[in-house]
C-alpha cells in the first residue's frame, strides 16, 4: 500500500504556513492516536489533562464515550471514531461492529451510528478490522459513506499488509493517511523504546509519522514521559487533522512510498 509522502523541504513551508508560531524550526511534524478509549474514564485522565495534543479514537457505544469525548473536546483534544470492523481472529466483536455478514443497508445504518455516538468527530480509525479493511466492496461502501461528512477523514490503522483501505479512500477522496507505528504492541519498556525511536526516525525520514498506542498506564506514562524528545529532534507534535491538511496540500507534487510495515507482536494477533 502507498503512501504519499512530504519533502522535508516541502513540508517546512506548509508547517511555518499553519504554525507560524513555530516557524521554519518545524521541519517534522507527527501525531500519537491512542485507541481503544471509552471502557474507562480513569485510565484516561491523564491524557485529557495532558497540555499536548494527542488524537483520542474512541470506540462508540462504550460507557464513557461521550462523556470523554465531551470532556476531552473541552480541553482541546481532537477526537475520532474508533470503529470496530471484522477481523480474521477474533470474534468477540465490540457495540458497533461492521462486520461481512450485513447487507449494505446495514452496513451502512451501523456505520452511521457509530460515528454519531461520539461527539465532536472529525475522522475514524479502524478497531481491528483484518478482515474488513482487505475486502474493496465495504471499503467503498465505507468511503462513500464518509465522503458525505464535510472534511471527515480516514486513518488506516493497517493491522493487515493487504489493506486496500487507503487506495478506496482516495478513490472516493475521502482525506487520508496511514499508521506509521504501533508504540506498544507488547506491554513491556523495552519495547515502548524501541517503537518510540521508530516513531522518531520515521517522522525524521518522512517529513511526517503517526504512531498509535492504547490506554495501558505504562503506554500513557511512557509519553507522557517522553514527548519532549520529539521536540528534542525537531519534531512537531500536532492533531491529525493538521497531518491531513498537509498531505492534501502537497499530494500533488510529492513522490509516493512504501515505507509502512504491518502490525506484530501477540497483542496484535486476530485484529
């Protein structure tokens, strides 16, 4: 699957254009997406009060999650849907889940309310969704459904190397990108390190990265420990709408890569 791609020179001009505070200094720009938020107001705390602007992907129909969306939206975190999709594995599916067997009604019928039980959406991610995101039929009848919500955008979370979910979004343009990293596929420090150096280097590389990580209090307490070593290399943290604002402003003169790896490590298995 491709990805356009920013010049770092390139993206230079766009961020002193829509930080100029920052400047030409914001050379890289990245996003963190924590996922699976609305089980637990507790756990998520933190990343409400935290003054850094993390994206929160909250699954819909969970106890809290308009509760934290409204409280999170008030201290100016941007929010997403995380929508639960079929995955190859697992079948303990979440409220909401799209799933192969409906028809394209219910498909659609599902899908629109997932996003309207979170308030103050601005784009989706896939839960899971293995299965889902490989097949082009519900990917178009996904992105057709998106292309109706004014700016509303599509974050592959790319938990399969056969995803077909990017290439049906530009079909459809719905505004898209692509997981870079996952922080913390194994609940461990050595490994939230490790995934956290990828982070850096990628966006380095790149001219840009989003990493995801999920509400595990030493995954919480890792970045918030942490974040100032993307500043530390030059790395701009921002909301994903903003990486989006970017990548459909240069995507017509940017080259295209594959730079993207699909998901590993045993708490990936069956997404």
């Amino acid at each position: 699957m491709k990805l356009t791609l920013l010049r770092p020179a390139t993206l230079a001009l766009l961020a002193a254009l829509l930080f100029p505070a920052a400047g030409a200094r914001a050379e890289y720009l990245a996003s963190i997406i924590i996922d699976d938020i609305g089980q637990s107001l507790e756990r998520v705390e933190d990343i409400i009060n935290a003054d850094i602007p993390l994206t929160l992907a909250i699954l819909p129909q969970t106890l809290f999650a308009e509760t934290i969306a409204e409280q999170a939206h008030r201290r100016g975190k941007e929010i997403m849907a995380h929508l639960p999709m079929q995955s190859i594995r697992h079948h303990n599916h979440s409220p909401g889940t799209l799933t192969l067997h409906m028809t394209e009604q219910a498909f659609i019928q599902q899908l629109k309310q997932d996003i309207e039980s979170v308030p103050h959406v601005t784009g989706v991610n896939n839960h899971m969704g293995s299965l889902m995101t490989m097949h082009p039929g519900y990917m178009s009848w996904l992105m057709r459904t998106l292309a109706d919500y004014d700016g509303m955008y599509f974050i592959d979370s790319r938990t399969t190397e056969q995803t077909v979910a990017a290439k049906i979004a530009d079909e459809y343009q719905v505004p898209n990108l692509e997981r870079d990293v996952f922080l913390d596929p194994e609940q461990d420090a050595q490994t939230l390190e490790q995934q956290f150096q990828r982070f850096i280097d990628k966006a380095r590389t790149n001219g840009f990265a989003i990493a995801i990580a999920h509400p595990h209090p030493l995954s919480i307490q890792y970045i918030l420990n942490n974040v100032d070593r993307l500043r530390q290399n030059g790395i701009r943290l921002t909301p994903v709408s903003r990486l989006i604002q970017l990548r459909q402003q240069a995507r017509h003169n940017t080259p295209e890569a594959d730079n993207h790896v699909t998901c590993t490590g045993s708490a990936c298995a069956g997404m």
